[in-house]
C-alpha cells in the first residue's frame, strides 16, 4: 500500500468516524395510534424514549398497546436506518462495509 492510499484511507476513517458522531447526535421520531405512542430514536438505532398517551393504557386490552409499541419502535429503527445509509453512503459511495449501517 503506498502512501496515497495510506493517507486517502485515514482520510476516510476520519471522515466516517465523524458521520457516526453526527448520528449519535441525530433524532429520529415515530409514532402509531395516530400519536398515542411516540418513539424516539437516534441515527445509530438506539431508542432514546418511549411516550405513551394514558389514554391507550387498557389494563383489559394489553395486546393492543403491545402492537402500538412496537410498530412505533419498529417504524423508529427503520427511519433511523435509512437516514444513516444516506450520509453514511455518501462517504463510502455506496459500498456497504460491515459495522457502519
């Protein structure tokens, strides 16, 4: 390896640690039950909180809230997910490298 391609890869390595910073750093939100439940999440799919309306807490009915919790969740990490492939991606130029996304 010469030394361009030294330096072009500790370039990108800088670069990329940046980008995990600014995710770390980045909020993504979602919701089901048309705002019953709110998930909050950062861009490296760690959920930050959980909001739950009393309204929707049925102590007969615990599958439902169950299912609101989850698609909201679940809606969360996806957001979270494509907005990291996004500027992950256009570091790497589409590359998928293990680890990143």
């Amino acid at each position: 390896m010469n030394f361009s391609m030294l330096k072009k890869a500790q370039e990108l390595k800088s670069q990329l640690d940046k980008a995990q910073k600014e995710l770390n750093n980045t909020i993504v939100e979602a919701d089901s039950g048309k705002g019953a439940v709110k998930v909050t999440a950062n861009g490296q799919q760690k959920i930050l909180s959980i909001k739950i309306s009393p309204e929707v807490i049925d102590p007969s009915k615990p599958q439902r809230l169950e299912e609101l919790v989850l698609k909201a969740v679940n809606d969360s990490i996806e957001k979270s997910q494509k907005m990291a492939a996004k500027q992950l991606g256009k570091l790497t130029g589409g590359l998928k490298i293990p680890g990143l996304t």
